[in-house]
C-alpha cells in the first residue's frame, strides 16, 4: 500500500515519541526541523495506567495545546508519525494506525508500558487534523527472530522479540552509510541504553535475537528488573504480598535502577557517582556489567563474525558507564558510540518517505 501526498512547501510532519514523564513531539517542514518541544505531564499520570486510552486523551490534548500556542498551522500537517508500541508482533516497516492498532494498543492486549501511548496520541490527533494520516514506524515488536531464539526450557513459553527496534535499526543504518556498506552487509551488536535496555544481534538486516526489554530478560535498566532468579520470582509470586498487577509494575515499570536508588534518571545516577556515592557507583557498575554480559551473548549468535558492536541510546552519555562496558567486551569488535537516540528526527523521516511516496506502508491486522 502507498501513501503519497503531491509535493508542497508545507507538507508539515509530526512526530511523537511518549516518555516518563513526557512527551516529545517536533514538527518538521519537509526535512527542516521548524518546532521541538517536550511536553511535561504530572508524573502521578503516569503510573494510573488503568485506562491507556485515558491518559492517551490527557496527552493528546497537551500536545494540541503546545501546537496552537506556538501558531503551528494544523492544517498543514500531513502525517503524524510515532514508535510502535506493544502490538502483535510485526515486520519492520511504517503502518497505518487503524481501528486494530487502537483496540490493541488501547486494550494493552500485549502489555502495558508508555510507548503504547504514541499509537493512541496519534489516532486522537489525526480525527482533529482532519489532512492528516497517522503511522507507526519499526514498533518494539518488530519480530526477524531466528526461531532457535524463541525455544525456551518450557514448551508452552517462547521468548519473545520486543526491542529498540526504530533506533536500533536507524543507528546500525547510519554505521553502515559512515563506512560505505549497505546495513545488509554487515553483522552488528547494538545496545540501546535508555529508560529500557537491548541488546541485539543484527544479521545481514535482520534482528535475528534480542534480550526481552519489556518485562524480564537480560540486564536490568533504569526501571525493569530485567532476568530473575525463576524459583524466588515464582516463590515470590505467591508470597501474598502483591497482586499479579503489582507484581507486574514491579518488573517492567518499577524496576532495576528505580528500585535500588529511587530514581530512572541516567543522568542524575552518573551526577551520584562522580560526586562519589559508593551505592550508587555499585549499582550503576552492576548494570553496565550486566550490559557486557548481554553483548557477550551475542557473540556466539553470529557465530563470531561481528562487524562492530554499536552503543546507542540516553546512558550512553555517560562516559563513565560506557568504560565499564567496553572495558569488559573491548576485544570482542570494535566499538562505536552513538550517544542519545533522535528518535523524533529518524521517525520524521520516516514520514517524509512516507509522504514522499518512497516507501510503503503496511496495514495491521
């Protein structure tokens, strides 16, 4: 399926990307950036999550209002493009949101996390901007895996593909074109280092294994738990001191760096540790090592012939954090750092393909 729009000096693009406690939207006209701006939310909305499409109405009406007050001409806009959330698994690609990614998204039939939020922002959006069509763009669900990934030690469970895959692939596409090769050349490790972390094995352009970033598998991030001991997670289960619910914040939503030092941010836990605090130094370096661990694991995946290993996302800022993983998978492949993830620039352009008519665009079912 095609989507083209006839070329005009205002072909507006909005892209949306949800975050705790924000959302960061930018409007691009054609490929210039005209407006950037992240939209604060009361963080006690954040973790009400007990209606997706509520809180999804909250922010669409905020990111309205910072439209009209900085005089962006709405009708103008053409595509309103956002990350995928927790769907049914798909393949990588830019979709149309339909009745079928609301009622998912909406249901959290796959999980509840804040990047469902985007699919949601952006269909209310685009019932109010009335030239505007609204898209996904390589959802955390995109699923290339090899089928060997997905066997677990129990048959009735299989391991799942939910990663980074818009800023994932959009960082190994960019180390490609900087050395001369086609991302379908080469055989990457790419670790997204945000408020969730992935690692993952990129096969000749396919993400053919990853760590879980979701709900437990791999390291712990700021705020998942990342894998656990199975037989005290079970016996904690049915300790009867949490409901199933909350037991399920505690993994994916209320984790890994949140739980040992009451705070998400990267940022403020690298401030933590240059000043010296001992705690902070031990859990930081705890995950980094995890982090390695996760890399390793990779290795073997594509049977050792790995062009370079890619570090991406918010923590890679920190110099400190980035140290102690490359000092511990420094002789594995060389290493390159592409610190912060544009996630609002990769995705606008995403929507000028789009509009452009260059490339196609997927239904959901």
């Amino acid at each position: 399926m095609n989507y083209k729009v006839s070329y005009s000096q205002s072909n507006l693009i909005l892209a949306i990307n949800p975050r705790y406690p924000f959302t960061k939207i930018g409007v691009y006209n054609n490929s210039k950036l005209i407006f950037l701006k992240k939209v604060n939310h009361a963080e006690d909305n954040l973790r009400i999550f007990k209606d997706c499409r509520e809180l999804a109405i909250i922010r669409k009406n905020a990111v309205l209002k910072e439209l009209v007050d900085n005089n962006i001409p709405l009708n103008d806009i053409r595509a309103i493009i956002t990350r995928g959330g927790l769907t049914k698994p798909v393949k990588s690609g830019v979709y149309f949101i339909n009745e079928n990614v609301v009622k998912d998204l909406g249901d959290c039939k796959m999980g509840k996390d804040i990047v469902n939020m985007g699919g949601l922002i952006a269909s209310a959006l685009s019932k109010e901007l009335l030239n505007a069509h609204a898209f996904i763009a390589d959802s955390v669900v995109v699923d290339e895996f090899d089928d060997l990934a997905r066997v677990t030690g129990l048959p009735e469970l299989q391991r799942r593909s939910i990663f980074h895959a818009l800023n994932q692939k959009a960082v190994a596409r960019k180390y490609a074109k900087s050395i001369g090769k086609k991302y379908e050349e080469l055989n990457l490790i790419v670790a997204h280092l945000g408020t969730g972390i992935t690692v993952s094995a990129h096969k000749k352009g396919l993400v053919v294994d990853s760590n879980t970033g979701f709900d437990g598998d791999g390291p712990f991030s700021p705020i998942r738990a990342g894998s656990l001991p199975t037989g005290d997670l079970i016996n904690l289960c049915f300790s009867g001191k949490y409901t199933q619910d909350e037991l399920l914040t505690k993994v994916s939503i209320e984790g890994g760096m949140y739980a040992h030092l009451g705070t998400f941010s990267g940022e403020e836990v690298d401030s933590r540790v240059q000043d010296g605090d001992p705690k902070s130094a031990f859990i930081f370096e705890a995950m980094a090592y995890q982090v390695s661990k996760a890399i390793g694991s990779m290795y073997p995946v594509l049977n050792g012939e790995v062009d370079a290993i890619l570090i991406t996302g918010g923590i890679a800022h920190s110099q400190w954090f980035v140290r102690k993983i490359t000092e511990r998978v420094n002789k594995l492949a060389q290493i390159i750092i592409y610190p912060g993830a544009d996630d609002i620039e990769t995705l606008a352009m995403r929507g000028l393909s789009v509009i452009n008519g260059d490339e196609e665009v997927h239904e959901y079912e």
